[in-house]
DNA sequence: TCAAAAGTGTTAACCGTACACCCATGC
DNA sequence: GCATGGGTGTACGGTTAACACTTTTGA
C-alpha cells in the first residue's frame, strides 16, 4: 500500500449525493445501508472519496454512476459540512449536492456498490448516519429554491410530461398543493414548455403532452 | 518536522475570504501582495489552510483575524473551488467566503502577515493569482443577492448612518445607481431601521441619523 | 444668493392569489 | 350515466417603477 505523507494534517475530502426522484407524487431520496461501522444498519448518502484527477462536480457524477448506475443527472452542490468530529473516525470534509433523476430513468442498476441502495420517502427517513439528516433537510431547502428560480424541473420528468404530472412534482418537493390555475398560467409564463400537439391516452380526458422549450 | 500519512492522497483544504468593504461610495476588496512563487507579485484573496480542531467557518473567522486583524467581521461561505490545478504546487480545495467590514472599521492591523495587505477598487482589479478573479466575481453575485433577501448591508455601515449612506452602500454592490424615493419606501418598508431622532449635522442640509432596528 | 444634498407622493403597470364550473373520456 | 381528472377567466390587492420639486444648510 502506498503512503501518502504531509507536514500538516490533511482531511480527507468527499462528496455526498442527495439524490431525489418522484414517484406516485412523493419525493424520494436515494439513501444506502451501512454494512460497516460506525452506524451499521443505518442509512447514508451515496458518496465518496474525492480523486487525485477530478474536481468535485467530477467526483459526486462518477460517484453516482458508481453507487446508482445513472449518468448525466442534474448536479448542483448546495454546502460544504466540517465539523471535526462529523465522522468518528478521521476528520471528512464533504461537498454536499443534490441531484435529481425522472420516475422513468431512476431503475437503480445492480452489482457493486448499488445493492443496498434503496429509495426511501422524504416523509419517512430512517435512522441516518453522520449528520446526514442535516445534510438532506438543507438539500431540500436548496431544490426548492432552485425549482422557482431555474428550469431544473425537467430532470424529475420524463421528456414529455403534461401540466398536471409537472404540478404535482412541484407539489411534491414544496410538500404543499398548489392552485391548479395559477400554476399553470406561471409555468406558461415561463416560457420553459412547448405543446408537442399529441394527447396522453388512456386514462380519462386525453391532457395535453408537452416538452422541454 | 511531524508527518502526516494515509493510504490514499488527501488534498489541502483551505478558506479563503472575499472581504469586501465600500469607501467614498465605491466597493473594495482586501487583497493580498504575494511574496512568493508561484504568482509572486500578484495579489490574492487571505486565507489559509484548516486545522485539525476547527470548521470551516471557524478558519474563516480566524485567518481574517491573523490577516487583517478583523474579529466578528460578517462571513458567509458561497462556493467551493476544486479544480485539480488550480494550485500549481499541490492540489488545494478552497472553501470561498465572503465578509463584510464597515469603512470605519477597515483600519488593518499591521505586522504578522497583514504588511502587503491592501485595500483595491472592484473596479480596478491588478493581477490575481490563481483562480482568485473567479472567486471574487462569484462573491460579488453571491453578496448582491444576500443583500436583498436579509439585513447584512449594516455590516458595511457605521452604527449610526443617514439613508443616503445606505443607498450609496447598495449603489456600490450593485454597480448601478438607484432611484432615492423608491429606494427610501422600500427600506424603511423592511424595518430593519429606526430613527434615532439625531441629525448628522457640519455639511449641507442635515439628515436624519439611523440605526439597525 | 447659490450650490449641494435632504426630503417628500402619486400614478400606472405588473404580479400573485383566490376562487368554480364545464368538458372529454373510460368504465 | 357517472366518476375522474382536464381544462379555462376574472377580479382584487399588494408591490414595483417611473417621475420633479421644495427645503435646509454652509460657504
């Protein structure tokens, strides 16, 4: 094993996902079982440690297609955690994102890393490692931000999607219903959708399909 | 010379500060002159590298004090800095902050490492080393954003100040002047003031003098 | 008396919010 | 034919933005 040696103390430096998807109007976040202490049989964030080679926006994107199987997600890091003694072990200072993947695309593949990984209900989290817990509250702060302000919406959807599917995301993330009028006429205001002029069959009344502008 | 090993590389952390301050109405940036390669000769943002025992935050707070002999200063981390060469010497991942200092308090400490510190016009940046120009220009978006969702903009003000003064401190930030009436309404509208019932009195017409609620 | 900064209101446009009914379809 | 979700407009209140003149003082 090679050393790695210094005059001063360094720590190590990770990045960790938090990683959200909707289905069946709830937000979910992707959370994995510890099988190692500390905090065995608890839950974390899918993260890691940060590469000689990559930046941290390089490090949470491959540490996603490592844990998750699931590439070119919308990434955005929201804080930075370093509490000295956040894990009992050594010193980590982590770059905290969140990320986000549609209901379609969010089948998480099998093998390495991803076989404890598990989706899990922002209105039920389990026990969580470290100061996860944390992490994920201002995660969601952060999207919730980031939804009104910049068209990120998408990446929760599938590429057509109609106004109601879109409402009930936001209602989703916000955690709070929504006027179905105003919401529309906003995101209409936008200018972030188009009408792709085919229908949604199937169901009821056919609702109008739209698309990414 | 003690020496610190582990199994896999660790970079070095940093903070680094964006210390802004506004003086004759204009908005300026502590920077300091570096005596040594690389980039010797250009100027760069204080900072310097975490300790074992202490957060973020605390680094902060603790190298303004060292370099500019600045204690309770307002800080507020905006970003962090990554890129694996960013540092010619060795990777270094930087935690950038901003902090705020009212004109009458700027007076730097001499000694230790402040001697080649000084005070430059935003609007007239010298070279920077590293990747310090990026840094103090996302600190400016995230300061003129911050300045109009909470009450930091006292940081840059003495303790008692008129509504121009105010003004002029928004102007500065914002590079752009400002409408007075509309600007007076939406303030004092705010409630973050309150009369003091004084006038600042020696120069043309007196105006009333203000302080934080 | 003049130059300089302090102080003061009104109007129009825009935006957010509240709110209720008819329509098209599948069963 | 009925249950389900799709689709639509208006009115009010609050906020923002544009805009010009009088007052007070020091020199």
């Amino acid at each position: 094993m090679p050393q790695f040696c210094y005059d001063y103390a360094r720590p190590a430096v990770t990045a960790d996902i938090c990683f959200f998807t909707v289905v069946e109007d709830d937000l979910r976040i992707l959370l994995i079982r510890r099988g190692e202490e500390p905090f065995k049989g608890s839950w974390a964030l899918p993260g890691g440690f940060l590469r000689e080679d990559e930046t941290l926006d390089e490090c949470a994107a491959r540490e996603l297609e490592e844990e998750a199987g699931i590439s070119g997600a919308y990434l955005q890091a929201f804080a930075t955690f370093s509490k000295p003694d956040r894990d009992p072990r050594y010193r980590v200072i982590t770059a905290a994102y969140f990320a986000l993947v549609s209901a379609a695309n969010h089948v998480l593949k099998s093998g390495s890393d991803a076989d404890d990984a598990e989706w899990h209900s922002m209105s039920r989290l389990p026990r969580l490692a470290f100061d996860h817990r944390d992490i994920i509250e201002q995660a969601r702060a952060a999207l919730t931000g980031k939804m009104n302000l910049e068209p990120v919406v998408f990446a929760l959807l599938p590429s057509r999607f109609t106004l109601t599917q879109i409402q009930k995301v936001y209602e989703a993330v916000e955690g709070q219903p929504l006027d179905k009028r105003n919401f529309r006429r906003s995101v209409l205001a936008k200018e972030w959708i188009r009408e792709t002029g085919e229908l949604e069959r199937g169901h009821r009344r056919p609702a109008m399909l739209y698309e990414r502008a």
